[in-house]
C-alpha cells in the first residue's frame, strides 16, 4: 500500500510539472505575439484590405451543370469473348482501356473548348476560350470544371463513370447554352475519336506484320543453314548421345585395364613356373608336336644310353665309342635342322651344344600344358591391349567431337529462342488484329448525356469568403513573419531566457524606468550653486521600484558575502548601453541610505559616465590621480553628493588606459579605498572587446555582470561570461525588465509624484531609459 501511495504521489508530481512546463510555453508564445503585435497587426491588415476590396468588387454568380456517363463499348462483348476463348487482356494497344484521368484532361482541354466557342459565337461575338477556360495559370479558378462523381456507402467511396461538368457565369442562361455548347463537342469528339483510336491501332498492327513475317522467316533459314552446314539435326539430343558414348567407353576401358592386370598377373606366374623364356617354351611346344624331331630324340636318348655304358667300360678313344660320338653328333646336326625347319629359326639365346639342346627343346606332359596356358595368356594380353588401344582412340575422337559442341550449342539456342519469340509474335498480332477488326464493328468510348444542362442557379457572390480567406491569410502571414523574426533575433527578451543562458546566480531585476525627460532651470548657475538639479538627479534614482529592487539586490549581495562582507564591487555589463552606470548610482544611493559610507568610482575612462549622471565636474577623477599621483591627494578628485555618498568621476581621457589601470597606484587606490569606506562600488567599461573591465576586476572583491533586456544577445551574453570565467564574479543583475513593473503598479502613484517635481514625459525616449 505504501508503494502504491508513493507511485500515485510521483505521478501526481510529474503531472503537475508536465502542467506547469505546458503553461510556461503558451505565456512564451503569447509573449512572443505581444513582442511582435506591431508586425502582426500590419501585415494582418494588409491582406484583409485587399479582400475587402476584392469582396466590394464581387459580382452574383450563377452555375449551371450537366452529367455524362463516360463508358466503353468494348467491354460490352467482354462475355461473348471470353466464351469464344478471346480474353480482353489480349490486346496489346493500352488506350483501348478507359483511363478516366484522361478523359478529364480532355473534356477541359482548350481545343474542344475552341469549337464550343466556334458554336457560341453568333450568340456571344465577345466569348473567348479564357472566359470558358480561365487563363492557364489559375486553372483552379477556371469557370470550367469537369469532377467525377463518387459512389458506394460513407465509409467506403470509389469514383463511378459518371462526370459532372459545372460552368459559372453572370448570367443563368449564358451558363446553360455554354454547357449545351459543350454538350454537341463532347458527342462529336467522341464518335470522332473511337473511330481514329481504333483505326490507327489496327493500322500499326498492319504495319508490324510484314516485319513479323519477315523475322520469323529468316530466324527459320538460319536455323536450316546450320543444320545443313553442321550436319544436325538437334545438337542437344546428339551432344547427349556422344556424351553417352563417351561414358561407355571410359567404362570399357577401365573394364579392359582391370582384365589387362588379370592376364599380365597369370602371365608372369606362369612363366615363373615353367622357369623359360616364353620365346624358348613356345619353340619347345611346336618340336613336341613334330614326329620327326621326337623320333631323332628317340635314337639320341637311345644311343646315348648305349654310349654311357661303354664309356663305363672303354675310354672315349676306343673305336666303337668314337663311332657312337660321330653318330651321335649326326643326329644332332639332323635334330637341329628339324628343329630351325619346325620353329622357322632358333633363337639366338637357345644353346647349341650337343648335350643341352635335347633337354632344351624336350618337354614334358606337365610343362607342354603350361606352355599351352602361358600361350593361352598371351595371346589374351595381346587382345585386351589391341582393344585399349582401339577403345582409346575412339575415346579421343569422341573427345575431339564434343569439343565443338558448346559453341554449335550456343548458336542452335540463340536461332531456337529467336523462333519462338518471333513466331509468337506473329500470332499475338494476327489475333490482335482479329479482336482489334470486332472492335471497329462496335466502336470505341461511349460519352452518354445523363442530365442535359439546366439555367444557371445563384451562387451568392463570395464576399464573406474572400473576407474570411483575407483575414486568415493576413494572421497566419503576420504571425509567421513574427515567429520568424523571433528566430532570426539574437537579442534576449525575457528574464527565463536569461537565466537559463546565464550559470550565474540572480542578484535580482530592475524595472524599466519611466521614459522622463529632466526639466532644464531658467538660470544656469555655478557647480557648487546647482544642487536642485542633483537633487532631481537623485528623486529620480530613488523612483519606488527602482529603489526597492536595488535594495533587494544589495541585500542579496550581502547575503553572497556573509560573514565577511564585500569591501569592493565592480558592475559591469557586456555591451554598452545596458544601464550599468546609472544601476551603480542608484545602488551606491541604497547603501548610502543605510549610514554606511559608499564611495562610487567611475573606471570608464574610455566613455565616462558617472559625472553626466549626478550633474558633476570631471575636471579631475581616476585618471589624474594614476597620472599625476605626486602632486594630487585622494580627497581633492573626490566629490560629495551626500553625506554618506562620494563619488569619485573618470576624470579626462589618458591615452594609455590599460597602463593605468593595470599600475600599481590604481591597486593601492583601491585597498585605500576599502579601508576608508564600507563599500567601494566600481562603474567599469563593457567586457566585450575591453581588457579595462578584467584588469579591474582582479582587484576588487567581486564582480557584478549587468544585463539590459531586448539589448544583450546571447552570444554576447555567451562570450562575456567566457571573459570573467576566471574572475570573482558572483552573480548577474537583470536590468530594464518589464515583467518586473508589474509587480510595483500599486505605486503608480509615486511616479505622478515625481512629474510633478520636475519631469516630463518626452515620447522621443521611448525604450531608451532616462539615462
């Protein structure tokens, strides 16, 4: 519950800072009209001056209207079309579809209003199209209007067929005949053009059929000429083909090279096995096949036996073992002739001696049926290399066919797309040109008259209108140009203003004094004889507003200051003409009423002041006591004005200012001064383009900045408070506030009083002040 009150209480509080936040915009707003009333009222009554003219000049009107149906004909067989298999989106030619937006520009364009002219003139010899028509930069005023009527429920409307064609004249019957004028135009124009719209598009259709035709025959030769020159059919379904084929033999191949690898494996294994060369095992296999040959191995084999058992017995020299050798050899000699004659020739690695050639071409059982095989193999090896090598080149030459196939590609679908485009084409059009021959038959828009043209009704004059159009104009013209003048302007107007610019506190806000103009004596006597006039001086400084809101800032002054009060002060401002001279006067008069003795110092040696304000000799001031500082005391530059109150003027412009202010003597001066008196007020130059102001500041306690209403802008506002950052500076002074008059009219009294003592009001001061 207790967070539910909370929550409720700073909702409560933002509410009302939201509210307040509101209020401070509309008095700013109603502020900023007040400013610039003089600039509204003027440009306000500009334009409403010429509306009341315009409205005294006004003439009765009258308005007469007439409503067509703007339809087509060519949606009316929109029904039997479809059935027959004709849709209406067939048709190529876009103006065949009713655009409204077109049919109002037309209605009201100056060749058709030309012939209703044409029409009137034996009536009307003066009418020209500009009266119908309006002149064609104000074609929103034109006399002619032509609107399409809407239909459907209040929430949902949507423009009909149906235009409404209104017509103002002075004159009833003027206004009907210029409408049944149009009336005759529009119904001729209209059976005009549905003939020339649709004769000139079956015209261009004619016109693109021979080129159509044209096209699609020579799309059909190039693609014969390609055909022929390629020897092609469809390069796609060959392309197709021959990749296929491709795909085969690459498969066979690596079936082949798998089988290859079998044989040459078996191969070498059987070669391995019967331990000869394969040139050697197939001249064996041919001898075992010879009769002749194995019967000469026979008689060896025999005779070698019979010679191996001699030799057992006799040495190789006995007779008959001789006998046995030369036969032997003898049959050597015959066994090699039958072995080059069976095996066409020996080879040369086979050994020729006489004992090993038996044994190299005798085989046995087993060994002839490793030779068949190893026979057998080779032969296989030598037939799946022969196919490899076929299959490989018939490989490369599909290779080398295909290569040509993506440029014949590219040109076979560059002529096919061009076809069929140019074929369909040519039907669109030949059934363009049907639907487009039934719409001549029908014809084209349909301009129907709903409700012939009546006499003109009394439309009033429209004075009042003009008279309310003027004075709208002339408030939002005369407040715009103030909200722009007011963004354009610099200057700041109000208190807020300044004080959300300023990070200074408020010492407080001087009124704007009444604008008085002093009453000069008959007898002009000498300076010490003149008091009345510097006591008129002072009754004006000591006007009740004033005086109270200097008390104020004093007193807040001295708040600032607490416990150890300021001993010096220095005003200053950040242009000239901000009143910080005569706000010093009327401050130094304050602290003077109270007992405490002032002494107020004018250090504006540039455009001294003080003395002009108080009816004082400037012969001597500041400026001779830092030049001549030897020969001159304090007290003979010092002028009394009250008891409590001395003022020490700026005394005759030197010409090295800031030499002086910045010596020695003008700081001695200074500390002299806060011993001798309670409070030493200092009228210093501007801060802007100045260092007089900055070097003085540096030597008194603090620094008040004076800013004037509708005077100071804000970057001088802005670049002043930059120059006294550093400085003791303790706040700013708001002078010639109007807000703050206000606040003092139960005195208004007291100012009846003081022109009664010797001021008169002069008009020529206005918002210039009294000083």
């Amino acid at each position: 519950m207790a967070d539910t009150s909370l929550d409720n209480e700073r909702l409560s509080v933002e509410h009302r800072v939201e509210n307040r936040a509101n209020a401070t915009d509309l008095r700013q707003l109603f502020t900023v009209l007040l400013r610039r009333r003089l600039l509204i009222l003027s440009l306000f009554c500009i334009p409403l001056s010429a509306s009341s003219f315009l409205a005294l000049m006004a003439k009765p009107t009258y308005q007469s209207s007439m409503q067509l149906l703007v339809s087509s004909n060519l949606y009316q067989g929109q029904n039997s079309n479809a059935q027959g298999g004709v849709e209406e989106s067939d048709f190529t030619d876009s103006n065949l579809k009713v655009d409204y937006t077109a049919q109002l520009s037309v209605m009201t364009s100056p060749k058709l209003v030309e012939r209703a002219v044409e029409l009137l003139r034996p009536e009307y010899p003066n009418i020209t199209v500009e009266e119908i028509n309006g002149k064609p930069a104000k074609v929103k005023q034109s006399p002619l209007k032509v609107t399409q009527v809407e239909s459907g429920t209040k929430t949902l409307q949507t423009l009909s067929q149906v235009f409404e064609v209104t017509f103002v004249a002075g004159d009833p019957i003027k206004s009907q005949k210029v409408l049944q004028a149009l009336q005759n135009v529009y119904q001729i124009y209209n059976l005009e053009q549905q003939k020339l719209r649709l004769t000139n598009g079956l015209a261009f259709v004619n016109e693109q059929l021979p080129k159509i035709r044209k096209d699609v025959s020579q799309a059909e030769a190039n693609l014969e000429n390609f055909r022929k020159q390629n020897k092609l059919l469809d390069p796609e379904v060959q392309a197709k083909n021959l990749l296929d084929a491709l795909a085969a033999v690459e498969s066979e191949r690596r079936t082949i090279r798998a089988q290859f690898q079998d044989q040459q494996a078996r191969y070498n294994k059987l070669q391995q096995q019967i331990s000869r060369s394969p040139q050697q095992a197939l001249i064996a296999s041919r001898l075992s096949q010879s009769p002749r040959y194995q019967s000469l191995l026979d008689e060896i084999q025999a005779l070698d036996v019979t010679l191996e058992k001699l030799r057992v017995q006799y040495r190789d020299d006995y007779p008959k073992v001789q006998d046995l050798l030369k036969q032997r050899q003898n049959l050597i000699g015959l066994l090699r002739t039958e072995a080059g004659r069976s095996a066409d020739r020996l080879p040369t690695q086979l050994s020729t001696t006489e004992k090993s050639l038996p044994k190299q071409l005798q085989l046995g059982d087993s060994d002839r049926k490793l030779v068949d095989a190893l026979v057998d193999a080779q032969v296989v090896w030598f037939g799946l290399s022969a196919r490899d090598q076929s299959l490989a080149k018939s490989e490369q030459q599909l290779r080398s066919t295909l290569l040509k196939y993506p440029q014949l590609l590219a040109e076979y679908n560059r002529l096919m797309p061009e076809i069929a485009i140019n074929r369909k084409t040519l039907e669109q059009l030949l059934q363009t040109q049907q639907n487009l021959g039934i719409k001549i038959a029908q014809g084209g828009f349909n301009w129907q008259i709903i409700r012939d043209p009546e006499p003109g009704v009394y439309m009033g004059t429209g004075r009042i209108m003009l008279l309310v159009s003027g004075a709208v104009f002339g408030l939002v013209l005369g407040i715009g140009a103030a909200f722009l003048l007011e963004a354009l302007d610099d200057t700041i107007h109000s208190c807020d203003e300044l004080q959300k610019l300023s990070s200074l506190p408020v010492l407080g806000i001087t009124p704007k004094l009444p604008n008085f103009e002093l009453k000069k004596p008959s007898i002009a006597l000498p300076f010490f004889k003149q008091q009345s006039l510097t006591s008129q001086r002072i009754q004006a400084l000591n006007w009740f507003p004033f005086r109270e809101s200097v008390d104020l800032i004093y007193q807040n002054i001295q708040i600032l200051g607490s416990p150890l009060p300021f001993k010096s002060l220095l005003l200053t401002s950040a242009l000239t003409g901000e009143g910080k001279s005569t706000l010093a006067a009327g401050m130094a008069l304050s602290v003077a009423r109270l007992q405490r003795r002032v002494l107020l110092i004018d250090a504006d040696l540039r455009r001294s002041n003080i003395h002009k304000l108080l009816n004082l000799s400037n012969e001597r001031g500041l400026s001779t006591l830092l030049t001549e500082e030897a020969d001159v005391r304090e007290r003979d530059c010092i002028q009394s004005v009250q008891p409590s109150l001395d003022v020490l003027t700026a005394g005759p412009t030197p010409t090295d200012i800031v030499k002086l202010l910045s010596s020695q003597r003008m700081k001695h001066l200074i500390e002299t001064f806060e011993r001798t008196y309670d409070l030493v007020l200092v009228d210093a130059p501007p801060v802007l383009g100045l260092a007089d102001a900055s070097i003085i500041a540096s030597l008194c306690s603090g620094t008040v900045v004076v800013e004037r209403l509708d005077r100071v802008t804000r970057s001088d506002l802005t670049q002043s408070l930059e120059a006294l950052s550093k400085l003791n500076v303790i706040g700013a002074i708001i002078n010639d506030s109007k807000e703050c008059n206000s606040r003092y009219t139960v005195y208004d009294g007291s100012t009846q009083n003081y022109l009664e003592r010797g001021f008169t009001t002069n008009p020529n001061l206005a918002g210039k002040g009294i000083f």
